[in-house]
C-alpha cells in the first residue's frame, strides 16, 4: 500500500488528534467536565477521518465484513458533543439533564437502520425483500447530517458572540479561544458542505483538502488548547487559593485625600478588589460610585497626577507580585497570575508590569529570588 505525502500528513494528524483526545479525557491534569465533551468531539473527528483513509485505500474491499463501520454517520454525532462542549465552556455550572440525550436520537436512529440494511447486505443474516426505501434513507440521511451541522452552528454563533456577561463563569471566559475554535469549526462544516457540492456537480473527488484541514486544527489543539487548558486550569487553582484568603491580605495604597468618592474608589479596589475585572472601565466605578463619568474623571484629575488606568495598573501589579513571591502560587504560570489580577492579555501584562516595576514579570520574580537565596 503506497501512502502520499498528504496521506502521511493526514495519518500523522490522525494520531495526533488520538492521543490529545485520549489526553484531555484520561488525563488528571485536563480531566474535566467540560472538557470530557471536546476530548469525545476530537476523538469522533479521529473516527471521522479514519473512515476516510480505510475508505481511500480499499481496506473495506479486503474485509467486506468490517464496511458496517463505513455507514456509521459520526458526522450526526460531532455537531452535539460539541454544542454541550460549548454549552459547558461558557456555563460551567450547567446540570445537563436526560433532555439532551435526544440530541443523539439522529445518530442512533441513524446505526440502528444501517446495521438493519448491514445485517442483510454484509452479513446475510436475513432478507430485505423490499429495498426500494434503503436509497431514500440513505438520501435523507445524508441531507439530515448537513442540516444538523448547519443548525447547530448557528445556535452556538448566538451563544458565543451574542453572549451576555455571565457572573455565574468560572474558569471559562477566555472568549478568544472559544470564538478561534468556534471559527476553525464553522469553517470545517462550510468547507464539507462545499467540497459535497463541488464532488456532486463535478464529479472531482477533492475530498481530502477537507480530510487535511480537518487534520490542520488537530495540530492547532494540540499546540495551542494544551497550552490553552494549562492556562485556563492554573488560573482556576489560583483563584480558589485566593478566594480563601482574608481581606486584611488585600493590597492597600497610602491615601491622603479626603475626597469621599476618591476615598470609596479606593476602598472598591482595596476591599472589593474591582480591580481583578479585566472589562473594569471608569463608567463601572462612577456607576457604583453613584456620580457621572465626567465628575468622576474630574476628581481623579484634581486629587491627583495619576490617571484611572494608572490606579487599575498599580493594584493589577501590586497582586501579581503580591501571588508571585508567595509559595503557594510558585508553580504557576505567570502569564495565570497576571490575568487572574485583572489583566487582560499576555501584552497588557508585561507591558504594565515594566511600566510599574521596570522589570518584566521573570525579571522581577529572578531577583527576588536571588535576594532571598543570598539573604539566607
């Protein structure tokens, strides 16, 4: 059996997508309840192009038995555990009750007729003497999958980017990743659909630039989503340790201003800690503050030469440094504890931090280290 460059590519993806689907629900580090339902969406993707490579190099042909294996539709199953990954990812708190097992009832309904018309034509259990109906099934069946797809896509669009602020999320509102991976989706489903109306009206089997595509984002997972899922579960363990913290542990700032509103800011920050709400603007302090934006802004600029961002940086810093130099948090990932402080990327991070300190975050976290090695 000869393999192509792109076959090899494609098998490599294969084995890929295997071991990270295996990772994310086998795994202690990953495990969760969320992503149990990616690890079984990746691994029906893994079926999905196994299908494609047995069918592609005649193995059923060889073991005519096995082409039962073939009719399984994974592609009515693949849209659904990724809608409750999705329902899971952005409300992590969700019961999933016995309603969304008819999710499945497409996909089994689907197995139970084609291992019907399997019994007769694979395995001769049994006659079908009227076989006028097994095309038609097989027709629906097929335009079933590609609505479903459709369907779904569109009810995640409105979840993900029609998406009200959750106070109810925990570890699961990093909306760039969900919306990257909600893109490579949506464009593997589009791409299918376009390759069946190239194929039927053509006749031109392109198939495998969607088998290819589908291998690229079991590449982009496995390098970005592990790293991703490290992230997300440091900031999660994080945020646990912090919340069993007492008040008196809060960052405090030395203020001599009388001004009440400026005073009350400042208690926001120091005993509320608003400052970890990376979304925190001017108009959501002056509206708890109870005043406009514009008199709010006046007094930040009459008590001092320090402008509202400036306030946000130095308690976003002062947390950062405050978790960094405290064991409990020394095998987490820095860029974790940044934006469990309120930051909300990489970028903002470093760049605030050196603002605040002079030193990048490693930089600051070395020399301390150092410090404390030659103090004792």
């Amino acid at each position: 059996m000869k393999i192509n460059f792109i076959d090899f590519f494609i098998f490599i993806g294969i084995v890929q997508g295997l071991l990270f689907s295996l990772a994310i629900l086998f795994s202690k580090f990953f495990k969760s309840k969320t992503n149990l339902y990616l690890g079984i969406g990746v691994l029906i993707g893994v079926f999905i192009n196994i299908q494609y490579c047995l069918l592609k190099y005649g193995w059923y042909e060889s073991n005519p038995s096995y082409r039962i294996l073939e009719d399984i539709e994974f592609v009515l199953l693949f849209p659904i555990f990724l809608y409750i990954y999705y329902l899971k990812f952005l409300n992590p708190k969700l019961r999933l009750t016995a309603n969304y097992l008819f999710l499945a009832v497409p996909f089994i309904l689907s197995v139970l007729i084609n291992l019907y018309i399997g019994g007769h034509f694979y395995f001769d259990l049994y006659e079908i003497h009227n076989q006028q109906w097994i095309p038609n099934f097989y027709t629906i069946e097929y335009y079933l999958s590609i609505i479903l797809n459709l369907v779904f896509l569109i009810i995640e669009f409105k979840m993900i980017f029609r998406n009200k602020k959750n106070d109810n999320l925990t570890i699961s509102y990093d909306s760039k990743w969900i919306r990257i991976f909600y893109g490579l989706h949506a464009l593997i489903v589009i791409l299918w659909i376009t390759l069946e109306v190239i194929d039927y009206h053509f006749y031109g089997d392109i198939t495998f630039v969607l088998w290819l595509f589908l291998n690229l984002i079991f590449y982009w997972v496995g390098y970005i989503g592990i790293y991703k899922f490290r992230l997300a579960r440091n900031r999660y363990e994080i945020r646990k340790i912090v919340s069993k913290e007492k008040k008196d542990a809060n960052v405090k700032m030395s203020v001599s201003n009388e001004n009440p509103y400026f005073k009350k800011m400042i208690s926001f920050f120091e005993e509320d800690k608003l400052y970890i709400d990376s979304k925190l603007s001017r108009n959501d302090v002056a509206e708890k503050l109870g005043i406009s934006v514009g008199y709010f802004s006046q007094i930040i600029n009459t008590v001092s030469d320090k402008k509202f961002s400036d306030y946000l940086n130095f308690y976003r810093v002062e947390e950062v440094k405050k978790m960094m130099l405290n064991d409990e948090f020394k095998n987490y990932n820095l860029l974790a504890i940044g934006l469990e402080a309120g930051f909300n990327s990489k970028t903002a991070f470093y760049n605030g931090f050196k603002k605040e300190t002079g030193y990048t975050p490693s930089e600051y976290k070395k020399r301390h280290q150092n410090n404390s090695s030659n103090l004792s």
